[in-house]
C-alpha cells in the first residue's frame, strides 16, 4: 500500500504545473483526506501550498510532517522548504531555530545563512557560509587557511552579537 501511495505521490508531484498548482494541491488534498496521518502525505501537500504561495498553510503542514516522523531525505528537504517559508511569512526566530535543527542534522544545510541575512545579521549569515565552506570544501588551497576562516566565522559572529 505504501508503495503504491507514495508512487502516486511522485506522479502528482511530476505532473505539477507551478503557474497552476490548484490541480496538484486537490489532488494531494484528496490523498491526505484518505491519509491523514502519513508524513510525506503532509510534507508534499505542504510543499504544493508552499509553491502556490500559501505559506501559512504550508508551514502548518511541515511542522506536522515533522512531528509526525518524516526522516531520510524527505526530513531534510522538509526542513529546508520550512525554514525558508518561515523567512518568507517573516517569522525569523523561528526559522532560524528550524536551520539550526537542519544544519544539526545535516551538517551542509546553508540555507540558515538566508534566514539571518533576511533578519539583519548580515556577519552572522557570512560567517554560516564560511563554517561551510570550511567543514565540506575539499579543496588543497583551502587545507592551509581552514583554522582561519573557522576563526573569521567566529569574529563575524561576534560583530552580530548583542552588546
């Protein structure tokens, strides 16, 4: 049953029109309707509320999915696209809070870094990309210099910090 849920799943997702997404959220909708308690269910109707522009319901959705045990790659994307709906209805502390939880989970989540520049904390979201840039750039030039830009991003955080 799973499997073929989450095949139709994909078919609605791969037939979507993002200038036109009210066929793809019935159809999601009607999927919920009959799996309420399914976590990818929430997460792709959420993700079609998201592209229509309908942040509002599409972070109720995410969070719902969360909670309700999304995990693997569909966990990550799912708190990628919240996060930044969160930016997006301007809820900042929140989103932040949310790309923390990601970037814990999945260290090369750089999305926070849009979150903080959106809020003001310009260093800060400077200094994310710099952590990154550090952790997972594999790169001879950058073996060297990765204790000094770890060290920038500790500097460029410090600029942001309240006084």
């Amino acid at each position: 049953m799973t499997e073929a849920l989450y095949a139709e799943l994909d078919r609605i997702f791969a037939a979507r029109d993002r200038s036109d997404m009210a066929p793809t959220i019935a159809a999601f909708e009607a999927i919920f309707r009959q799996h309420p308690d399914d976590a990818r269910v929430k997460y792709e109707l959420g993700g079609a509320y998201d592209t229509a522009g309908e942040e509002t319901r599409a972070a109720e959705l995410y969070e719902s999915a969360l909670q309700t045990g999304l995990a693997g790659d569909l966990r990550r994307r799912c708190l990628l696209q919240y996060g930044s709906t969160l930016r997006n209805l301007e809820r900042f502390d929140e989103s932040i809070e949310v790309f923390d939880r990601a970037r814990a989970e999945y260290p090369d989540a750089v999305f926070a870094a849009l979150t903080r520049h959106a809020a003001g904390h310009t260093h800060t979201a400077f200094a994310d990309l710099l952590d990154v840039v550090a952790a997972r750039t594999d790169a001879a030039d950058l073996d060297r210099y990765r204790p000094a830009l770890r060290a920038n991003a500790d500097y460029l955080r410090g600029l942001d910090a309240p006084s």
